[in-house]
C-alpha cells in the first residue's frame, strides 16, 4: 500500500520514489503524454529516470512534487498532477498534470488539478499557481480556463522550443 499524499473523491496522490521507474516510463516514456512537452515529442529512457529524480528532488526541497496518482478503487497509475517551484520569491508555483492515455476523457486532470488547487490555498503559503500549456494542445487550455486561471501572456518554453500560453491563478480568491 502506497503511503497517500493527498486524495480526492477517486484518486490518491502519492510520492514518487526510486521503485517507480516501470510508472514513471509508462507516463513519460509515452509518445502521447510528452507529444506536448518536449521538442521532438519523446523522452528517452534516461530522460525519463532524470525527469523521476527530478521529481523526487523537488519533494525533499520544497515539500511538493508532481505527485503520481492513482484509482482509489483499484491503485491503477494514472498519471501525475502537483507543484513545481516557480517563482518562490513571490511565492507562486506551477500546477502540472500528466496523464497516462488510458486516462484521458475521464475528469482525472481537472478533479486532481482541483485537488492540488485546494492543497496549495490551505496547506501552503503560497499566493498564485502558475500554469502553461503547448499551444496546440486544446484540451489544457480549456481545462485552466475552467480551473478559474487567467491568461497571462505567451512566454517561451525551452524543452518545446515555443511560446506557451501562460496562466495565473490567484489562491486569495479561493480561500
């Protein structure tokens, strides 16, 4: 049993650990989840291990990861939402979600988004989530948007190499 981060009605958030490298690779290491996050659409297997110590990393200095989720009724992976250090100075973070395509279509990324939205207003000190997506990818701008995140501006994102539309979602106005 894995230890539970956060929940929310059928997911559970957990830590990313070592032991994870056959989930990290079936999210990561998936042509469809990073079509949208790197410049030639895939990781290798090496980049996926970077990307899962990274993860670990941001945990153990900041207290926050893109945590794997999971099924409440089943445990099944389904991917990752959580934090990532942004601009801490003023103390905002960036919201990420990744999800595995068996996953797709089914509310898993906006009820974990809503999920890590609610942890970071009560559990933390931060004030604003930052949030950016490809600008093809329709289905994240739609769900920001819903998420109650206002359009930014479009800053350049180096693993794509392209303008990312970018989102600010003030916590002040959830609590």
């Amino acid at each position: 049993m894995r230890k539970k981060q956060l929940e929310t009605d059928r997911l559970f958030f957990s830590n990313w650990t070592e032991e994870d490298k056959d989930l990290a690779e079936k999210l990561w290491g998936d042509e469809k989840v990073t079509h949208f996050i790197t410049k030639d659409g895939q990781l290798s297997k090496r980049q996926v291990l970077q990307r899962l110590a990274l993860e670990i990393e941001s945990q153990k200095a900041f207290g926050f990861q893109y945590w794997p989720l999971f099924l409440k009724e089943t445990e099944e992976f389904v991917g990752c939402c959580g934090l990532h250090t942004y601009d801490l100075e003023n103390r905002i973070a960036e919201l990420g979600f990744h999800l595995v395509p068996s996953a797709w279509g089914k509310g898993f990324a906006e009820e974990a988004a809503k999920g890590v939205i609610n942890y970071a207003a009560t559990q933390t000190d931060l004030t604003a989530l930052f949030a950016g997506h490809h600008p093809e990818n329709q289905a994240s701008e739609k769900l920001l948007k819903k998420l109650g995140f206002q359009f930014q501006s479009k800053s350049y994102y180096e693993p794509t190499g392209l303008e990312h539309p970018s989102y600010l979602l003030k916590l002040t106005t959830i609590n």
